[in-house]
C-alpha cells in the first residue's frame, strides 16, 4: 500500500468511524453527566456556568495557539448558530427533565432530528437523500423507540415541559443547517468560543424571568459541571462542528440517533443502572439504519453549499 492510500485511508477511517464514535460517546454520556449536577442546581444556572467556563477555556486556547479571529460577519453567524445549536438545545432538554419530563420521552422527541434534518436539507443546503438513506433514518428512529421504551414513564404529563424538548429539536436542528449553511468553514477554537459565551450570557439573561440563580457546590455538582464543560461542551461539540465541516449534514445528523444508546451505557457504568435486552436490539436496528444512511454509492447526495 502506498503512503498516499494508506493516509486517505486514515483520514476515510478518521471521519467514518473515529469521529462518530467519540462523539456520540462524549454528547451520550452528558446526558448521565447532567443527572449528576441539576440536583444541585436550577438548570439556567447550570448552563449559564457551563458556557461561561467552556468559553474562557476556548478562548484562551484559541489565543495561545495563534488562530485567525473571525470577522464581524462570521462572528454573528457563528453567534446565531451557536444560539441554536448551544443554547437552545441545551435549555430545552435541561428545563424539560427539570420539570418531570423524562429523560426517555425527552430523548425520544430529539431524536426526530435526524429526519428534520433530511427534510429541510434539500431546500436550505442543498442535500437530498435517495431512498435507501430514507429508510435508513426511519431505521433509525425505529432503534431510539425499541431503546427507550421501556423507560417512558406515563404517570406525568405536562404540556410544557413537551414544548421544551420540542423547542430543543428545532434549536439542533436549524441549528446544524444554519452552521452548515453559514459556518462550514469556522475556525473550531474562536469559533466554539464565540458560540459558548452567546449561550452563556442568553442563559444568565433568562435567569431573572425563570428563576434565581442557585448552586449547591458539592463534589457531584462540581464532577459534572467539570465533565460537561470539558467533555462536553469541549470535546463533543468540536467533533460535531469537525463532522459538519467534513459531511454533508444530514449524515451527520443519523449519529444521533446512538446518542440515546451512550446514554444507557454511561448510566450502567456510572449508576449501576440495568442495560435490557431491547437496548441492544434497538442499537442493532439503529446501526444498520446508519449503515444504510452513510453508505456511499451513485445516487448519494448532491452537495452545492451556497456560501
């Protein structure tokens, strides 16, 4: 094998495998992470010191490596999907489990975004998707359901809290399209930075509306404010930005579909929480929903990004 293939294919390896697995095990396992801090705090209040902290720590790296700042233009754009992405998401999953929502029905409701996705992508990036990767996303969505079942608890109900994680749907699903749309080129550390300190300051605005600033700073509340500002907030997120920047973003969008599956996982490790069988059927029909939705062959999506 020449050093020529053997690099591409490292790089094909890197993006098909490498950077999915990481991040869906990273963005997965916050959830398991969140549950250990929001008993210790109001969720803005958790927010608001997550993105603060993440986003002086980008800062700074940014700064001591030496990148490119963007210009005004990139900066808003870069604001208005980090406003989405970040902010929007997180608020809308974090108040909807804080108000009784369970984790389940919450992840349940995310996880249509991968078909959101596929559906606005023709119009807005100009992807479009044959019929294998149409089944594939359904698949996908097949596997969330079998995974999360059992855990769907119907003793409450509220409306609101409903809306919220809905809300957190539209924020990652535009979004993902305005980032790919807009940002596909953004340098990760400025870019992260810009992205984390918007959602920051947006949360700390809220909090006189909704509630009052409030941290009990235990050992558990510090380990997972600690782990979602680093695994999190760093890490996840800057691989999602790097899989936007490299695929085409309805792909992208089919890794979340495992999210739900790290979750579980980081939850029996953690928590000594069980693992049922259907957990790992609904993982098995949610890999081959995205083996169908990645695989490449001749009819795969068009990509002209209009920038």
């Amino acid at each position: 094998m020449s050093k020529s293939l053997g690099f591409k294919v490292s790089v094909s390896f890197v993006n098909i495998f490498a950077l999915p697995f990481f991040f869906v095990l990273l963005y997965g396992s916050g959830f398991v992470g969140a549950k250990l801090g929001l008993p210790h705090s109001t969720p803005l209040s958790f927010l608001s010191l997550r993105f603060m902290a993440a986003g002086l720590i980008l800062l700074i790296i940014a700064k001591l490596i030496g990148n490119q700042l963007p210009n005004w233009r990139e900066a808003i754009h870069i604001s208005v999907a980090g406003s989405l992405t970040v902010c929007l998401f997180s608020v809308g999953v974090f108040v909807s489990i804080d108000m009784g929502l369970s984790p389940a029905v919450s992840a349940l409701i995310v996880a249509l975004q991968p078909i959101l996705v596929a559906l606005f992508a023709r119009k807005l990036v100009n992807e479009q998707l044959n019929l294998a990767q149409w089944f594939g996303l359904l698949f996908g969505f097949l596997g969330v359901i079998v995974v999360v079942i059992d855990s769907i608890e119907t003793t409450s109900f509220s409306w609101v809290a409903i809306a919220m994680s809905v809300l957190a749907l539209f924020g990652v699903t535009f979004g993902s399209l305005y980032q790919k749309r807009y940002c596909a080129d953004m340098e990760i550390f400025y870019g992260g930075a810009i992205q984390s300190l918007v959602s920051g300051l947006i949360c700390l605005a809220l909090l006189p509306f909704f509630e009052s600033f409030k941290v009990v700073w235990t050992g558990e509340f510090i380990i997972s404010l600690v782990y979602m500002v680093v695994g999190v907030s760093l890490g996840a997120l800057s691989l999602l930005y790097i899989m936007i920047q490299r695929g085409e973003v309805s792909r992208v969008a089919s890794v979340f579909y495992l999210v739900p599956v790290s979750a579980a996982v980081s939850a029996y490790l953690l928590f000594g929480e069980t693992i049922e069988s259907t957990t790992l059927f609904g993982a098995s029909i949610i890999a081959l929903g995205i083996f169908l939705t990645n695989r490449k062959s001749q009819n795969n999506m068009v990509v002209s990004m209009n920038k």
